[in-house]
C-alpha cells in the first residue's frame, strides 16, 4: 500500500513534506489552520503517513458558528425524511467506497483490513437505521383539563459536540454523529489526533450526499486545545464524549460553565463469567476473541473472564490454546489482531504484563508478534490467572490484548467479582441454567449483559453505555434518538 497514493486520500486537502494534509471541514469547506500539522503515523511499521490541522480555540468558534447558521438556514428547513435520504445517500455513498475507506482506516489504526472493512459496514449501518428513523420520531398528545390541547413534540438540541478516541474513528463516527443528524441537529466533531483521516474522508462523502453546508463540521487537533474548546463553548447545546475516564471529567466540569447535557462514553473492565455447565468450547472462543479484536483497544473489551473453580484448568487451557493460535500481523496479513495506536500505548501495556510477572502473577499464555514486525507498535497478547481481584491487570483497564482469569466457588462470588471494579460497561454470562442467566442478568452491574454469546452481532440497534466509572447516558439504538433531542410540551387553550 503506498502511503503518498492521491487515488486514496482524496479528502487530503494538499500536500505537506510530500504527505496528504487533511484540513478541517467547516461549512463543507476545507480550512487550514496556522499552527504546525499533526503527523499521523501507521501504527503497524511507525511511519508517518499523512498530515492534520491542528485545530484550537479559533476553529472551534467558526465551526461553532458554521453549525448555528446551518440550524437557521437550509439544514434546519429541511423535513425529517429529508434528512433520513442525505442519511440514506451517505450510508450507500460508503457502501460503494468501502474497500478505499477500509485501507485507510487499516492504515491508520493499524487493525487487520477484514476489521476495517466491517468498520465501513457498520458507518453505514448506522446512516441507515437512524436515516431510516429519521421520521419516524413521534410527539405525544396529553389528556388534560377541558378546553384544553396538549402537545409534547420532540426537538433537536441544536449545535451538537462530538469528541472520540482513535480506536474505532469511523465507528465512533457512525455511532455519534447518525443519530444527532437524524433528530435534525447540527454537529461539530473533534476526532482523535491519534487516528481520525477517516472522518475527513466522510466528510467528504457527506458534500457528495447532498448534505447543506454546516450540519457537520470537523475540527482536528490536540485534545487540551481543540477538545478543550470544543466542550467548554457557550455556544453549543450538547456534548457526546467517548475516552478515557480522565478527560470525560474533564469535559463534564468543562460543560457545566454553560449547564451543557453530557453523554459520556468511558472505559470499562468487562467481565465473562463461565459456570460449568456452559458450552466451554464456544464460551473458550468468544473469550479469546472478545480480548483481541482491535488488540484489546475496545471500551467493551471482555478483558476479565470469571471461572466457576471446577473447570478453571481444563477451561483456561481451552483459552491458552486459542492464544498460541493467534495470528498477529499488519493490516494486509489479515491476521487475528494487528499493532496498538502507539509508542506510549505499546510501553503502558508493556509495563501491565512486566507488572503483573513482577508480583508473581502466572503466565497461562503468551503470544509472540514474528521478528519482523518489531518495528510496528506490536504487543503480545497475554493472559494471566488466577488473578487477584487487587492486582493492577484485574481491576484497572489496560487497553490491549491482556486478559484477567478470576476464580469462583459460588454464584454470590462470582456476581461479587464481576461487580468488583469501578466499572460497568459490558458483560457476559455462560451458562445453561435458564434460572441462573435470569439471576446474573438482574445482578451484574453493567450496562449491556450478554447471555451465552459476547457483543453480539456489533449492535447498532442495541442501546449501549455504562453504569459507573464507565459513564453514563445511551448511545446507540432508538435510545441515542432520545438523548440527541428534547422535548418541548405545547399547551393550547382553545376554550
Ligand atoms: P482520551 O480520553 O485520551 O481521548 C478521547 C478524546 O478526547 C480525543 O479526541 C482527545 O483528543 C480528546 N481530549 C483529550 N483531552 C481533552 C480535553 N482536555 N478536553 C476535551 N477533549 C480532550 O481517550 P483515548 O486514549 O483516545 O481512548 C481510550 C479510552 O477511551 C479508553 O479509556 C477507552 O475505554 C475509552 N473508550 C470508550 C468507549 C465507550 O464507548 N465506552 C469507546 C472507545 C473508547
């Protein structure tokens, strides 16, 4: 794949030292910024591949602005099932693009290209359900004091702010910006600096559909400069936050200067709880798999799996197996798992394994990335049992292929170890007691519970989100349609 290709990086707004330079989209124009560019670098051979405009203060404002005029003018005059069609275009727009789109999200995240391309699936997913459902969105009629007309109709917010990590960019972009755009808002994006071009090049797709100039601007930079600005600006309604737990407290005090509504999207240390009596075969897989996919570098991560103590051994050797076969490798290999983002998430996952060996922690598995992929940002996937509850790899999240094995002896110890970190985004249960799913289901403390499968089908109709340290609002499903919108109660007396 050359990196310099034009056919590839046609959003490029120029070229910068001989690389594509991605410049903001503001107004469905492309606008450069002052300040130095950001190197973009492939996490599998650590190459700089491209450029972005660094973004602050002064980008955000005319975005901003840009989103304000567009809710006043076309944007905002356009009926909800016109909206759903540019949604529609936008979703076959992708459809078509998808092998482009899919190598430069490979490039860019380093992940295996089947990966990407069902990455540029589901961006298109979600412009088609939620373009779908556009219209579909009802008010409420109240029944009130006579003489009376009570109405309650649903609303945009206004100017919506996105701000998303680098592990999924055109996921996160689907997942946040489809639904605002359906319920008629208008969106200003600030992407990950680690990994985004892909959201420049939906920007482009978005003109090509037909969207009106400001309902989606993108601004790129560093977080504490452009996301900064972004979540403290007076002049926005609404903040959809996907990261770390850290900067989500951060972009939560930054909202409240302007009492400014908050969906926070944060980390998570998922567990998989296996009793006896499961399927261990399928059960071995999904764990394997729920750990790996994206390197470990997913919210949802299944990075903790809780075994009933009478088949640990036989169940984790089931594990380990599937770790040996593992096949790591850059985004053309297609293997099983590619690099992580880069050098400082490559040394911190590092230090977790070094760690965990340190406090005597035993190794049930190790795979090792081949020699010749020792210049990429590889890691070897790791898994550690039986682990204390305590210990750094079984309660903090490390954001990499590293997995926790915890023991139990009764259903009470094992709901207690699976509610046992700060967090509470997804989990699983693997069981064939129809009683015992229905106890785990009401007593983990999660936003989504999986019975005997684990993120099952990728989920765009599924609401989603955390209990906890892991956030709060909903995203995805009809219920992100809800959170990107208001209502306002309309009381008519007619006599
Ligand atoms: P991060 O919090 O460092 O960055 C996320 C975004 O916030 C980036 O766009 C960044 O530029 C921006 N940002 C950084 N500082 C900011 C500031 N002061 N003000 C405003 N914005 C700022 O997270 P990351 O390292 O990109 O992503 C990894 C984390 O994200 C993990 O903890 C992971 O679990 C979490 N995550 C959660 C979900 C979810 O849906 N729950 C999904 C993906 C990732």
């Amino acid at each position: 794949m050359r990196n310099d290709d034009p056919a590839l990086f046609p959003a490029a707004g120029g070229r910068h030292d001989g690389l594509p330079l991605y410049r903001h989209f503001i107004a469905n124009e492309w606008v450069s910024s002052s300040a130095a560019p950001l190197t973009v670098v492939a996490p599998a051979t650590a190459t700089p591949f491209a450029f972005l405009a660094s973004g602050g203060a002064t980008e955000i404002d005319r975005a901003v602005a840009a989103a304000r005029a567009a809710l006043d003018g076309d944007w905002g005059r356009l009926t909800a099932t016109e909206r759903g069609r540019l949604m529609l275009r936008f979703s076959a727009l992708v459809l078509e693009q998808l092998e482009r789109l899919a190598w430069i999200e490979a490039h860019d995240t380093g992940k295996p290209i089947s990966q990407a391309r069902a990455d540029m699936r589901a961006v298109a997913r979600y412009f088609e359900f939620y373009g779908g459902a556009a219209d579909k969105v009802h008010g409420d009629v109240i029944p009130y004091l006579n003489g009376y007309n009570v109405s309650v109709v649903r609303e945009p917010l206004g100017v919506t702010a996105h701000i998303t990590p680098w592990n999924y960019p055109a996921q996160m972009f689907g997942r946040t910006i489809a639904p605002a755009l359906a319920m008629g808002n208008a969106a200003v994006l600030k992407p990950a600096e680690e990994a985004c071009v892909i959201c420049l090049e939906f920007a482009r797709l978005a003109v090509e559909a037909g969207f009106p100039p400001g309902a989606l601007n993108i601004v790129t930079g560093l977080g504490e400069q452009a996301g900064a600005a972004l979540s403290r600006h007076a002049g926005i309604n609404f903040v959809s936050f996907t990261g770390s737990p850290e900067v989500g407290r951060l972009v939560q005090e930054a909202a409240a200067l302007h009492h400014v509504p908050v969906v926070l999207e944060l980390g998570g240390k998922s567990p998989q709880v296996v009793f006896a009596d499961a399927d261990l075969q399928a059960a071995a897989t999904t764990v394997c798999k729920a750990i790996t996919q994206n390197a470990g570098q997913t919210c949802s991560a299944g990075s903790r799996v809780v075994v009933e103590r009478a088949i640990f051994e036989p169940f984790m050797a089931m594990v380990a197996q599937r770790f040996s076969e593992l096949r790591i490798g850059r985004p053309e290999d297609d293997a099983d798992l590619g690099p992580v983002i880069n050098q400082v998430q490559q040394q911190r996952i590092l230090a977790f394994i070094a760690n965990a060996r340190k406090d005597g922690v035993p190794v049930l598995a190790q795979a090792r990335p081949a020699a010749d992929l020792a210049q990429g940002y590889f890691v070897p996937p790791t898994v550690f049992g039986p682990v204390d509850i305590t210990n750094p790899v079984a309660c903090q999240e490390i954001f990499g292929p590293v997995l926790a094995a915890q023991v139990f002896d009764t259903e009470d110890e094992a709901i207690a170890i699976a509610n046992g970190t700060e967090f509470g985004l997804v989990a699983g249960v693997w069981t064939r007691d129809g009683a015992r799913q229905q106890r785990l289901a009401k007593r983990i403390v999660s936003g989504q519970v999986f019975i005997n499968c684990y993120g099952a089908g990728g989920g765009v109709e599924l609401p989603f989100g955390g209990t906890k340290r892991s956030g709060h609002g909903r995203e995805k499903g009809l219920m992100a349609l809800e959170e990107m919108s208001t209502t306002k109660t309309v009381v008519n007396f007619h006599g």
